[in-house]
C-alpha cells in the first residue's frame, strides 16, 4: 500500500486505509481509516520526556503533561476537554516516558471534529493559570505518594540511582511537592515560569507525531487535521539526544541487596548492551530473551524449578533509548532458592555459556520469525486508542514502512550480531538486584527519593567462574522444534450469520453455550469450562486447597504448555468462589491437543509433595502480602466481603495454611471432584460437532468409564452467587486500619446500592454515571485536590447493580473524603436540574454509541457473553434491550431516579461506605468512631454477623435452568 513513495507494511487481515501527509508546520501525521468502528482516537506524540528535565526541577516534564488538560485560550472552561470527552462516550490519559510525552483519546465517532479541535489546543494556547498549577502539583505528589511503597518502582528508581550522576538515566521522573514546589521557592524559582518556558523550548510541532483514527474517508480526516493543527508553532527545535553510557566501571560487577516492601525473595540481573533498536530487523534480544526466558525440558528455568528454586523467570531488553539499553533477566526465588543465590548466579552463566557453545542457530531464528509473521498478519483488532499510543510512539524510532510493526518482525538472520549482543552479557558488566526481607537490618545505605534501604558489594568474574564449577549439574540444552505452531490457518464455513450464542448441548454434567465466528474471520477460538464443585469453596480450608489444586495442575503442565504459550495458544486454570475455571485460547488448529491435555492432569491429579511445599510457600506469600495492597483496593476487598454472601477473609485463609499438608489435598481432590457441574462456552473459528466433542470428551474422562471420578450434581446442590440486600433509608459503614502501618494513604469506597438487573433501571443508572463521572474527577480531584485517585464507576456484583466512589488521599481522613463526597452530591443534583434537554439529549445518545459499539476481537465479544453465562442472567441481547429501554428515558426520569436512589437523604438510598485509615489519619480513627451520628447512620461491626443478619437477593445462578434437563 503506498504511501507517497513509501509502502507501509500492514497485516494481510487489515482492511483499514492509511495515509502519511506532512503539515506546513512540519507536524508528521498518519491519518487512518476505518469505516467499521464505532470510536474515533487520536495521539500525539511530544519528542520530549523526562531526561529533559531542567536540574533541581525533577517531574517538570510529567507535570506538564498534567498541565496541558486544564484549559486553553479558545476553550477557556477549566477541565471542559474530559468534560467533552467523557459526555460523548470516550476517555482520555496522557503518559510520560524518558524521551516522549504521549497525550492520546478516543471518543464517539460523531463527535470526534470538535474533540480534535479541543484536543489540538494543548498543542496551540494552552492556558496554564497559577492556581491550577499550584493544585496540580498536589495531584503530581498524590501520584507519588502511590507509588512510594511499590516494590516496583522502588526497585527501577534504584537501578537509576545506581549509574552515573550527569546521566538523565539517574534522574528522579515523577515529580513531588518538594521538587516541584518546596526546593524550587526556596531557590526563588517560580515553577510556573518554568513549566511555560519547557512549553516554549520543547513543545515544537516539528518534535511532534500524530495519528488520527477516524470513520470518514482518508480524504476528510486529512481535511480535518489541516484545519485543526495547522496552527501548532514550529520552533525547528532539534531532538535532544543524550549520548553516553549511564553505567560507568563503578556501576558494573556489583550485588546489590535490597530490603523489599512485599514478602518474597527476588533476583533481577541486568546487563548493558547495544541498544536492540538499532538491529531491529535482525531481533537480538527477542532471540536471546526467548531462549533465556524459556520455560521448557532443558532451559534455565527448568532447572531452577526441578531443583525447588523459582518460581518465575522472565528475559528480555527494556528501558531502552537509541543510544543506551539494558537486556534483563528476573527471577522470583524460593525461600530454598534464595540459600542458593550462588549456584544459581553460576547456572544463569552456565546457560549463557551454553548458547555460546551452541552458537546462534537458523532453525530457532526461522522459527521464531515465523511465530512473530503469523502474530502480525493475524492480530487481533484492539481499542482505536491503544492502537494509535502504539503507532504514534513507533513514528518516533521507526522509518515509515515499519510504524505499524515497528520490532515485530525480524526477518534477517545475522549471527553476527546475535552473537554480539550475546558477548555483552558477561560477568564483566553484570548488575545484580537481589531483593530479600532477609536483609532487614544488614544494610548500610539508603535511595534518596523512595527510601528504599541497600548494600553494595563487587562481583568479579573470577568468583563468577569459581561458583561456575561448584554449581550442581543440570542438563541445560536448547529447546526441541514447537510442535504447538499451526499450520492450518484456514476459516471454516459459518453455518449462519450468528449474532448471539446458542445452548447447543446439554446433559445432567453440562451445558454448552456455542456462538461461531462470523464477525472477526481468524483461526482462533476461546474455550471456557467453568467447573461448579460444591465442595471447592465451603470452608476456607476448602478455598485454599482449591486454590493450590489448580496452581499445581498449572505447575505440572508448563514444560509442555509453554511451547503452546510461545505460538500463540494460550491456557489457564483458576479457581473460583464456586470450584475452578479452564480457558483456552488462540489459535484453533491445535487448541483442542492442548485442552484435553489439561483434562487428562485434572482428572488424573496427583500431589507431588515437593511441589505441594513450593506452591505453599508461594501462596502463602501471597496472602501474607494482602496487607500491601493499596489502601483503596482494601477498601473495595471489604466492600466485597460485606456484600458478596458465602465468601472468606483473607486472613482466614492465611490462618488455615500453616496446618495443610500434601496429604490433606490428596484427600480433598477426590472429594472435590465427586460432584460438579460444568458450563461450557466455546466461539470462533471451531464448528459445532468440534465443540459438541471437545464437551463430550470432558464428559467421558470425568463421569465415565468404570471408576468414574465424578458425579451429576444433586439438584439441591447447585450453586448459587447470593449479594446482600442493603435495607432502605441506611447508611451503613465499615471502618478499618490500613493494614501497613507504614503506608500513608487514606480511603474510601462510597457505594450506592440501587437494584438487581432491569434493564429499564440498568440505563438509569448508567445515565446517571456518565453525566456525573466528570463533574466528580473535576470537582474532587482538580479542585479540591483529594486524591490522585478519584474514580466514580459503576459496580456490578452478580447482577446487583449500584454505583461507587473511590478515592484515595493523604490529604483528609476516610470521614472527611466521605463529607465531599456528599456535598459533591447535593452540588450535582442542581446541576441536573439545571441540564438542558439539548445535554440531555447528547448524553443519551453518547450512552447508545457506546452500547452499539461493536466488539473488537473474540476475546472481547467472549468475554461480555462469558460474564452473562457466568452471573446466570443469560441475557444474550443485553445492548439491544437496553438502548431500546434508554430510547424511552426522560430527563424527568432521570431526576426521579437521582432523587430516589442518589440524593443525600433520600428514603430509598441504600449506601455502604468502606473508610480505612491511612497512618497519617490513624488518631482520626478512633475519634471517627466515637462520633454521634443521625438515626439513618448504621456502624458495620463485625461483617459476618452483619451479613448473617441481612436478606439476600435472589441468585440468577443455579436456578430452573440446570434442572430442566
């Protein structure tokens, strides 16, 4: 397909049009058109990011991407762009990396000439008032008050702080009140001074790419986007590059030991290599990374597993620029693993040395190649906002031909510089992360800007090679041909036009829900078996086996499974409140070789100790790290737990596992498996007799043959999701510590029950949730600056729907947040008053755009039908009944539903708030509780009894619909 002179590669499977035009101003621009989507997106990509922060005025760059979605100087209304943009059914973010700055939306196809032209501003007069940015460099610290007790950033800013001081690699990136505020007034800097002259310097429109994701024909959007962008200014700014290595011989051959947040004991090893960019064709570190990162017979992580080290390994380039990268390789440890931090420092350096020995081999290069071809000519559609953040940024280190696939292909086998990079990952400039709770109080040195506490020792190859030789002999070899790579790509013949699922075949065990593909036209298929075992879930011993059950049946599955995993066939086996779930899913040829794979180790599970004792360890971690969630995703776990009836306490769970042993689940899975009941949905590129087999295979090996392993449930058996009622007129809350004492963050989760699914009620509902959503995040979080997160969503527990705040601040206490929360209300309900029927009108319409937005890939579409299967509403026609229901809503529905379900004080409302208190709130804590409260107030003190003591709704699962067989 031609562009100018220039061909773009684009998969076989995309009909979409593309056109590369280059503005007056020397704005880049690809232009795309899709005359099938529902959404229009657009991104633009600012060649400027955090390594161009001014000295002493760390998280400029990132503060101004906050910055620039106030308001400019034709649209003046502070936060009037998200307003827009919310309304008429789209989202907006924005991020900021080392060397980009990228602003991107997506909104409703109608309405995106006027987003565009609200979106162009902040590229032409934003307006940058001296109170907005006074309030945003709160709102820039809040985000960095998230992230203070995150292992994850703690450890990358580490890394930084371990490189060379005049490097922009060492930089702090986020920003805080202290860099932004505190440091530059005691200097006499004015930060907003600042922030305009960094506007000034870097945001030139020759520094800039954009795409446009549109409806209309090539021809229009180019129209449109030389309109609306034309005016950006070109300054001819040249692209600031940093040359130079960021580790310099200090920074190599060291251990560092770090003391995590999180319980668990990690290794990351990280090399400096030639940036893989630069060989992009060629595919250096997706060679390497695939081998080291393997996970079949003979690879690294293999050993470590069957030797009871790890848990996890991953290998591959990151944080990479044009000039500089880094290859990596992480490894989750045991508590045995990490005893062995030498042996398995000498089996990583044994394995290199291995590929070494192997030298770079066609066969796996030709294989791999094809694997990635077969990716990219058979992707899935994604959201058109996704879509262009991953082209716009691929304009910035592509040439033209490549912006669609950017590294996605390496096509050219040279050994040479396989090989090249492959030298670079010696012991000589090796940097090792060893992260452990182990090394409390053996530090000596601490990182300035998260507090992260560490030691630093050299490592030299002579000690390298001497725990080389005493290292334990494992058979490491390269991996055998995948077998798991299809060679049928072919669509099989859809019987009709199937726009809903049917129930194409049930029996005492199972039903199967069936819907072919005539939508997407690829070779893939999803398969979902949810497995209803009564017994799996009604204790917490019970929750907890279940749980190790299926990591075990994952476990002893991944040297062979990996192989599907790496050609693009994907499988899972989870637990659930109920029993356990197995999704496949990928490419169809030989999906159903992988799924009755996984029905052979289920139905034939046996405990193997050694691995029980891992898989122990591991989950226990997992329970012991709950406490370090964010104090927000504590809120709304409480939330579930008072509403969600027959469900456990973590800290129930976490108390029963020291006592199980393997012969508990040796036990426990006959048991288990005795009785179930399997709901089945199978769609895409799979014909009917296919799935109808898949399901009778499962049938056979499960509830036949002479010794059969199960039985049909007893219909008093069947399970049911249950959702406490809240009563009428109260407003119930739950107040809770945050369980790490060290965490500084408040929160609150404010839940407005209204009604089990109706579809009438349903769009009210949702209405109400659109028109709201902005004003709250403007009012909340822009004005009042509460908190980097400020979400007003809706919620739906199996069928039961409301509506919730959630918010998260060191600012004010759980209480305090709860007074905004319902001044907020009682400052909306006039401005629903006084909405005109015009906004009215538009805000309807923008809610049917987004019902009638049709699915992008098989994941998605099987993903909204699952979730019907799975609540057991079975409303297959959902969208269709639910715009005919929103075309008969009034405004004065609408208020009427405001005023009988939302308005503070109203009778009817049903309110739940979860209050945890962060430890900067902690004296509030026991005073929130003392205080007097009106009649309608209602303190949860005890969950369980509270929930004992509630009607439930009705379940939609496990009703007439198994019986009637």
């Amino acid at each position: 397909m031609a562009v100018g002179a220039v061909e773009i590669v684009k998969p076989r499977t995309d009909k979409r049009e593309y056109k590369n035009v280059i503005l007056n101003n020397s704005l880049q621009v690809l232009l795309i058109s899709d005359p099938e989507t529902d959404k229009c997106a657009a991104s633009m990509n600012v060649c400027v990011g955090s390594f161009s922060d001014p000295k002493g005025l760390e998280g400029l760059a990132h503060f101004l991407e906050h910055m620039l979605f106030y308001a400019s100087e034709k649209y003046p209304l502070e936060d009037s762009y998200s307003k827009y943009i919310t309304e008429h059914g789209g989202s907006t973010n924005a991020f900021t990396s080392s060397e980009q700055t990228n602003y991107y939306f997506d909104v409703n196809a109608d309405c995106f000439e006027e987003a565009l032209d609200r979106f162009a501003q902040f590229f032409i007069k934003p307006l940058m008032s001296a109170d907005a940015t006074t309030r945003e460099i709160k709102a820039v610290d809040s985000e960095n008050q998230k992230n203070l007790l995150s292992d994850a950033w703690r450890m990358n800013q580490l890394q930084k702080h371990l490189s060379a001081e005049d490097h922009p690699y060492h930089k702090f990136s986020t920003g805080n009140w202290d860099t932004l505020e505190v440091r530059p007034k005691s200097k006499g800097v004015d930060t907003r001074q600042e922030l305009l002259k960094f506007y000034e310097q870097n945001y030139s429109s020759n520094l800039m790419c954009l795409v446009l994701y549109g409806k209309e024909s090539l021809d229009n959007i180019e129209s449109q986007v030389n309109n609306k962008f034309q005016d950006i200014s070109n300054r001819d700014r040249r692209s600031l590059h940093f040359p130079g290595q960021p580790c310099m011989s200090e920074h190599l051959q060291i251990i560092v030991k770090t003391v995590p947040i999180r319980q668990g004991h990690k290794l990351r090893f990280t090399w400096p290599v030639t940036p893989g960019i630069l060989h992009y064709k060629e595919g250096p570190s997706r060679y390497l990374g695939h081998l080291i990162g393997h996970e079949g017979e003979g690879s690294l992580f293999y050993a470590l597993k069957k030797l009871g080290w790890a848990t996890s390994l991953s290998a591959g380039e990151s944080d990479g620029t044009r000039e500089f990268s880094f290859f990596k390789v992480n490894i989750d440890l045991t508590d045995a693993g990490h005893e062995h931090f030498e042996d398995i420092v000498a089996l990583l350096f044994k394995y290199i040395r291995v590929l070494q020995q192997s030298g770079v081999c066609k066969w796996i290069f030709d294989e791999l190649s094809a694997i990635c071809e077969t990716a990219f000519h058979y992707q899935d559609k994604i959201r058109p906002m996704d879509y262009v953040v991953n082209v716009a940024s691929n304009m910035q280190l592509y040439p033209t031909r490549d912006w669609l696939a950017g590294s996605s292909l390496p096509s050219m086998f040279n050994p040479d510089i396989i090989q090249s990079m492959l030298n670079e990952l010696s012991p000589d400039s090796v940097r090792v992360f060893w992260s452990s709770m182990k090394f409390e109080g053996q530090t000596d040195k601490t990182e300035p800007w998260y507090g992260t506490a560490y030691s630093l020792e050299k490592i030299t190859r002579s000690v390298v090679e001497q725990w080389i030789e005493r290292a334990p002999d494992q058979h490491l070899h390269l991996p055998t041909p995948n077998v798991f790579i299809p060679t049928d790509l072919a669509l099989k013949k859809a019987q009709e036009k199937a726009l809903l699922p049917i129930l194409l075949r049930r029996s005492p065990y199972s039903r199967l829900w069936y819907k072919s593909d005539s939508t997407f036209f690829t070779p893939k298929a999803y398969v979902k078996i949810d497995f209803n075992c009564p017994f799996a879930g009604n204790s917490p011993e019970a929750e907890v086996l279940t749980d190790i059950f299926t990591r075990l049946v994952t476990d002893y599955l991944n040297e062979y499974a990996y192989y599907a995993q790496v050609a693009g066939l994907y499988y899972a086996v989870n637990h659930t409140d109920n029993g356990f779930q197995v999704t496949v899913v990928g490419y169809n040829h030989k999906l159903k070789i992988l799924l009755e794979t996984v029905i052979e180790k289920i139905a034939n599970f046996e405990v193997k100790p050694d691995r029980f004792s891992v898989i122990k360890e591991s989950i226990t971690k997992d329970y012991q790290n709950f406490k370090f969630q964010q104090p927000y995703q504590q809120a709304m776990y409480y939330c579930s737990l008072i509403l969600q009836d027959q469900t456990w306490p973590w800290s129930d769970q976490l108390e029963a596992l020291p006592h199980l042993e393997a012969d508990h689940l040796a036990k426990f899975y006959p048991l288990m498996i005795s009785r179930t009941f399997i709901e089945c949905y199978v769609a895409g590129n799979i014909e009917p007799n296919e799935a109808e087999s898949m399901i009778q295979h499962v049938e056979d090996v499960l509830y036949k043959g002479l010794d059969p392993k199960s039985k049909a449930l007893f219909p008093s058996q069947y399970l049911t999701n249950r959702v406490v009622k809240l009563d009428r007129g109260r407003n119930y809350f739950y107040t809770a510590e945050g369980l790490n004492p060290s965490d500084e963050n408040s929160s609150l989760v404010h839940y407005i029950q209204v009604h089990q699914d109706d579809f009438m009620l349903n769009v009210k509902l949702q209405l109400f949730a659109l028109v709201a959503k902005q004003p709250a995040f403007h009012q909340l979080r822009s004005v009042e600056q509460l908190g980097y997160i400020t979400v007003l969503m809706q919620r739906n527990d199996s069928g039961v729907r409301g509506v919730q705040f959630i918010i998260q601040s060191t600012a004010k206490g759980p209480r305090q947040i709860d007074l905004r929360v319902e001044s907020f209300l009682k400052m909306f309900e006039s401005k629903l008053h006084e909405m005109s029927s015009e906004e009215f009108k538009s805000n309807v319409n923008a809610l049917i755009d987004m019902k009638l937005e049709k699915h992008k890939n098989l994941r998605e579409e099987s993903g909204f039908f699952w979730r019907e299967v799975y609540d057991g509403t079975l409303k297959f026609d959902r969208r269709d009944c639910e715009v005919a229901a929103l075309k008969q809503v009034t405004q004065k529905d609408l208020i009427d539903f405001f005023n009988e379900h939302v308005k503070v004080g109203a009778p009817q409302k049903k309110s739940l708030s979860v209050r945890v208190y962060g430890n900067s709130h902690s004296s509030e804590f026991e005073e929130d509780k003392k205080e007097t409260m009106e009649p309608s107030y209602v303190q949860i003190e005890d969950i369980f009894s509270f929930r004992r003591s509630q009607p439930l709704y009705p379940s939609f699962k496990g009703g007439i619909g198994h019986l009637k067989l």
